[in-house]
C-alpha cells in the first residue's frame, strides 16, 4: 500500500470543478492507499485572512469533504496547523532551499504579478511549505493538477537535495498519480477556461450553493445567437455546456440537444434552464449533508481530533529521523 498525500485548499467552497476532478480520485485514493488528506490553513495565511474567516473556511471545507464521502475510518484528514511538525520540517527544508529557485517558481511571479503589495516571505517559500507537507509522511503519489506539476518537481528536487547532502536514501520521490487516466476537466461558465474560483464567483457553481444563486449563474452562462448551418462545430464556450450538461444530465437529455443543435433549432435559454435543474437535483443531496455537518460540532472536533492524533504519529517519526540525520540529536 502506496502513501498518498494531497492539501485541500481552506479558502471557500468546493465547486463542480473540484468533485469531478479531485474529489472522485481521492474517494479512490482512500479505499486503495494510505491516505493523508489536510486542509491547508497555513497555506492560506499568505493571504491574511481575517480569524473568524479562517475558521469557518476551515469548518466549511471539512463539512464539504465529510459530505463528499472522504471517510476519515478509510483516510487521515487533518487541519495543517493542528500538526506542528510540519512547520519544523518547512524550517529544516528551508535551510536547502536558494533564493533564485524560489523565485522563479511560476506560481510565486504570477502571485506577485497580482498582488504586488503583499510579496511576503511565506508567498516566496510556498513551495518549500508544500513539499513539508508531501515529505512529512514520505508521500510516493500526490495527486496535482497542472498548474501544481512545478511544485511537485521542486519538492523533488529539495528530497533529493537533502538525500545527497546528508549520504542517505531517506525521502523518496513522489510521483504525480490520477490512475493513469486523464483528469476531468470541468469548464467554467464564463466560455473559456476550467472551472474554478479564482476566475470569478460567476464562473463556479459551489456545492453550497442555493438553488437561486446557482439558477442565476447558469443563466448567466456564455452563450451565442446558435448555429446557422447544420452540423456545425461548436464553439467554445457552446460547447463548455455541452461538457457541462454530459456530467450532471442523462444521456437522453443530452442528445436532445446535442440534435436540436445539429439541425439548428436549439434555444440556448431551454438548454441552459434544463442544465440549471439538473445541477440542483445533482447538488441538492450533497448541499444537504453539508448542512447537516455544519451543525454537528461534535462531529467536526472529532474529525479534527482524530486527523491530528493519526498524522501527528507518521509526521513525529518522519521529523525525529530528519532532526537524527542533520545532527540535531544532543
């Protein structure tokens, strides 16, 4: 059994994007491997957000993964900051990380394109932070999506580093891993480009969503006048819906529109409305019991206190190794 490491992010809701990419590889990952699965509150901070912010992001995010059916019997899910080892080895890791590598991270350039006002150190070492995290547990598989592959490969390379530094064959190199299949790509709803929240409240449809709110943003949805020759290509964003509709609508539904598209008779607002009821009676459920966990405090400190105990006994022995193997044994 492979060890399996991934962060979930503690800044908002998940989105359709994140359950038909993510969320239905880690529900494997879980029944197959040892799983470590951690809401990421440190990573957040580079952001500075307000306290009770992030502690209802963290609540909110534990209720949807609860809701979504990671089973912390089958993984361990745990909040990042309620295991301190993990701060000591993003320390330790530090000491071989180099300025000029850190920099030229495409995350970190991009994220001090867009906030130039707040280029903070945590900003700067976020891969080496990452890398903590997969190497606490000796992680051999993360699953990542693209935008992540360059940090994937630092945390490589700092593993690496620290082997050769010290003459050991200690951290292994972990691998990226979606069962050798392509990931979901969901489209968002503005006609180009994934999913995704950092495009835009409108572009996503969160699990949280309320029936209204999530009407209105698929009626929003980028459409055009339709075709004007049978059998035409679909454009982008027409076909963004298309996507959309395949994953939450049956297969008949589906069709209907897929011809009334074809022989050039399609009405954008019907699709878009069938699409928008589908999604709910999709979402309905799911909203539902993250409602029901919301309100189950003992639930959720369980969880928590239970993730801590379980990661804190894997991330206790990988730190006291690393503090033998630099020298820091007095």
């Amino acid at each position: 059994m492979e060890t399996v490491v991934s962060g979930i992010r503690s800044t908002g809701n998940l989105h359709l994007g994140n359950y038909f990419g993510a969320m239905k590889n880690f529900l494997r990952m879980q029944e197959e491997n040892q799983c470590y699965f951690f809401i990421a509150d440190y990573h957040s901070l580079t952001t500075h957000p307000k306290p009770q912010d992030l502690r209802q992001n963290v609540r909110q995010v534990l209720a949807e993964y609860l809701a979504c059916g990671l089973d912390p019997e089958k993984c361990t899910l745990y909040v990042q900051s309620d295991v301190p080892e993990v701060a000591e080895l993003y320390l330790l890791l530090n000491m071989h990380a180099y300025k000029g590598e850190l920099e030229r991270a495409t995350t970190f350039k991009e994220k001090a394109r867009k906030q130039p006002d707040n280029i903070n150190a945590g900003l700067l070492t976020y891969p080496v932070l990452m890398a903590a995290d997969i190497l606490l547990h000796r992680a051999s598989k993360v699953p990542v999506g693209k935008d992540q592959e360059q940090h994937l490969e630092m945390t490589r390379q700092f593993g690496n580093r620290f082997n050769r530094m010290y003459e050991v064959d200690y951290f292994p190199e972990p691998q990226a891993f979606n069962f050798g299949v392509q990931l979901v790509k969901v489209p968002g709803l503005d006609g180009s480009g994934k999913m995704g929240k950092s495009e835009g409240e409108g572009n996503a449809v969160f699990l949280f969503d309320t029936d209204e709110a999530l009407k209105k943003k698929v009626m929003r949805a980028v459409s055009d006048a339709g075709p004007s020759e049978p059998n035409s290509q679909k454009p982008e964003a027409i076909q963004n819906l298309f996507t959309l509709m395949d994953l939450v609508s049956t297969k008949e539904t589906l069709q209907f529109f897929d011809d009334a598209f074809n022989n050039c008779t399609i009405r954008y607002g019907d699709m878009k409305k069938q699409l928008a009821e589908d999604m709910i009676v999709f979402v309905s459920p799911i909203r539902s019991r993250i409602t029901e966990i919301l309100k189950d405090e003992s639930l959720l400190t369980d969880v928590m206190k239970r993730g801590k105990e379980k990661a804190q006994a894997s991330a206790r022995k990988t730190v006291s190794e690393v503090r033998e193997i630099m020298g820091i044994r007095y």
